[in-house]
C-alpha cells in the first residue's frame, strides 16, 4: 500500500454520491434490521463476481443476468433467508424485488442488483418485504452505510465497513464498501457479500479486470470453514463523479485504483475472518519456495484448512506435526527433508525435522496472541502465496450445530 493512500471513516456512503439505508422488515425472527439498499443517485458501471458453487441461489442467477448489462444503479440485499433452492418462486420472488426498488428509485429493474444471505431452502417472506421496501427507499441517506452494513449481517458480530480516499491521475478518488459473511467462508469467495461503490471514471472492462484481480487477492485468500456458500457476491459500482480521466486497459491511473480497490477488500476480508464463528485467533499462513505459485496456495490452503491445524492453533498447541501431515495431503510438491516451519519469527522445523534448540514457551507465547504468521519453506522453488485462516473453536460448533433451529 502506498503512502498516497488516506483510510477515511465510514464504509460506502463515504463514496460522493452513494447513499445507503437498512430497516427492519421481519425476515429475521430477532427483529434486527434484514433489509439494505445501496443506491447511486446517478447511473453507474458496474462489474460483479458471484459464487462458483454449483447450486447457486435465485438472487446470484437474476443480478448474473443484470451485470450483463454493464450498468446499475442500486443493490437491494436481505438476511435472514438465502432464497436458494426455492425453484421458479425463487427467481420469480428475486425479479419482483428488482422490480419494485426500480420503481421507488425510478429505474430499471436490471439496474438493480440483488443478493440474500441465511438459511437455505426457505422461500422469502415476500408480503413482509413487499411492505418494507418503500421504507427501505425512504430510509436512504448519505449517512446510511452503517444501517446498511448491519442489515446485511446474519452471524456476524459487527459490521465491517471500510472506505479510503487515493490519488488517482491527480485527482481524489474515492472507494468505500461493506461486508459481511463469518462462516462457510472458503474460496472461491463465501457466505459473504462485498458491495463496493467508487466515484472513480473507469471504463467496464478494466474495472471488471481490477475487481477481479482484488477479490482473487483478497476475498479468495481467506477461509474460515472450507466450506462454499450459494450466494456469494461481490459487486462494484463506479459512478464517475470523481471526474477524472477516463481509467481503461492500460492507463496511468488504473494501476493505483485496482491497489485501492484491492485494499478496501483485504481490509474487509480481513474483518470477516477476525469475526469468524467463534474465532479467538487469526492467522496467515505463508507458503514460500514452492515449485509455483499454484503449488504454493494449495499448500497453504491445505494448511488453512486442516481441523487438526485450526484446532490446534486454538489450544495455542505448537503441534507442528499436523502442519506436515496438511502439507504432505495437498497436491503441491512436498519435499519432506526440506521443509521448515516458523511461528511468528521463532522457526521451529528445519529440514522436517524439530530443531534442536527450540524454545517451545516462545512458540506458545506467539501461539497465545490474536493475530501471528505460520511460515512455511517447502525449499523447492520460488513460489510463495498467503491464505488467512482463524481456529476452530468449540463455539464454532455450537453455532453451527443450532442454525436453522
């Protein structure tokens, strides 16, 4: 990140021209707040990447269809019910929803985006939303992106909004965004959603290229569970009131706004984790002189997602053991006798062996803090990549064991 980069209060609505709101529609039997919108009050280009599991929910096949179109002025997104696998009513329940938010804002119904996060196989409460909508329009307000941050949330603890401000071609760009999602949280993306909105000009293609690029680099570099949800969306809006000069493939600025870009999103991928279910730790795990860079995400994600890694890194249990048996399952190349293992900046693993002189009250003292790197050398190559992890806990598990009860 360069020196160039300001971190600014506020999430989305930091964003000139962005406005956000979220109200209380009953989806969620709490009475939280179930129901955001983010609206741009001029027309924006949008780009979009959506979950690559298989069983995809009704809200991921519609706003699929609407990004086609490269322009949209609005995401409407509900907790507390995923719409997934709810057949012909589903995406019929997810149209009429864009339909009735084009018609408050005065819009297209393909300018409006839709995503719905909670249980799977439940059909919306379409009359109680119906009813909400037009209190969700009137709720829209510069100052609206915290409203909308929570109503986003299912398991989440708190909100994760984060925005900044950068030079772009000489002039102040803005990028802010919210997110939510804190289990079955694996690449490729998660039980999350990442709204993002820009002032920035840029073209349809390089801002797809650089979406792209950041969620790679971010979102699918983190795990709390292995596990891939049905609804993941992370969407962009670009609005252009930052006037600059127009940034396309190749331009000057564009490198600056995709690293802008790109550090909204670790900073909110970064925030899932730490909020993860039951999470106490958070923990990147480096993998570096692998045969490619290929070879060394999947060593690291075999790592990041062993249960016996996650449970000992819980139990702050220097259990190096079963950091080897995670590398030695994944399909990297995997020299035994060349393999070293650090624990913050205390190795303890040279040749794939323990080292003689280790001091294990250091490496359970690293072990005991909330945030610390696992450092792999597989001292094959020059490959290296980086996956952020957080534990298992026996919370996890009791969340997890009670969900749709």
């Amino acid at each position: 990140m360069g020196p160039d980069i300001e971190w600014l209060d506020g999430g989305i609505t930091a964003v000139p021209g962005i406005l956000a709101g979220g109200v209380t529609a009953g989806i969620k039997p709490s009475g939280k707040k179930d129901l955001a919108l983010i609206y741009s009050s001029t027309p924006a280009r949008v780009a979009a990447v959506f979950t690559s599991n298989q069983v995809k929910g009704a809200p991921v096949l519609v706003s699929r269809e609407h990004v086609r179109g490269g322009q949209a002025q609005a995401i409407v997104a509900s907790s507390g019910c995923a719409n997934v696998c709810t057949g012909e009513r589903g995406i019929k329940d997810a149209r009429e929803m864009t339909k009735q938010v084009g018609e408050l804002l005065r819009i297209p119904p393909a300018h409006v985006l839709i995503a719905a996060t909670g249980v799977i196989g439940v059909p919306l409460p379409m009359d109680k939303i119906r009813a909400a909508l037009p209190k969700l329009a009137k709720s829209l307000s510069p100052q609206g992106g915290r409203s909308a941050a929570e109503a986003i949330m299912t398991t989440d603890t708190r909100p994760k909004e984060a925005a900044l401000r950068l030079d772009v071609g000489g002039r102040p760009v803005t990028i802010g965004g919210i997110a939510k999602g804190v289990a079955m949280l694996e690449p490729h993306l998660a039980t999350m959603f990442c709204f993002v909105a820009t002032d920035a000009v840029v073209t349809r293609t390089a801002l797809d290229a650089a979406l792209r690029r950041g969620v790679d680099r971010s979102f699918n570099r983190v795990t709390v569970d292995s596990d891939q949800s049905t609804s993941d969306t992370v969407a962009v809006l670009a609005n252009g009131l930052a006037e600059n000069t127009s940034l396309e493939a190749g331009a000057r600025g564009l490198r600056q706004f995709a690293n802008g870009l790109e550090s909204v999103m670790t900073k909110l991928a970064r925030m899932l984790v730490a909020d993860g279910e039951g999470t106490t730790k958070i923990v990147a795990v480096t993998v570096r002189g692998a045969a490619s860079r290929r070879d060394a995400l999947l060593a690291a994600r075999s790592v990041a997602n062993s249960p016996l890694v996650k449970t000992a890194i819980n139990g702050a249990d220097p259990n190096w053991g079963r950091i080897m048996m995670a590398l030695g399952k994944s399909a990297a190349r995997v020299e035994q006798d060349k393999v070293s293992i650090a624990f913050g900046d205390e190795r303890m693993v040279e040749r794939g062996m323990l080292k003689d002189d280790i001091q294990l009250e250091r490496v359970r003292k690293i072990m005991g803090q909330a945030e610390y790197d696992i450092t792999i050398d597989l001292g094959i190559g020059r490959g290296e990549d980086r996956v952020w992890t957080s534990d298992l806990s026996e919370e996890y598990v009791r969340l997890n064991s009670k969900y749709t009860t």
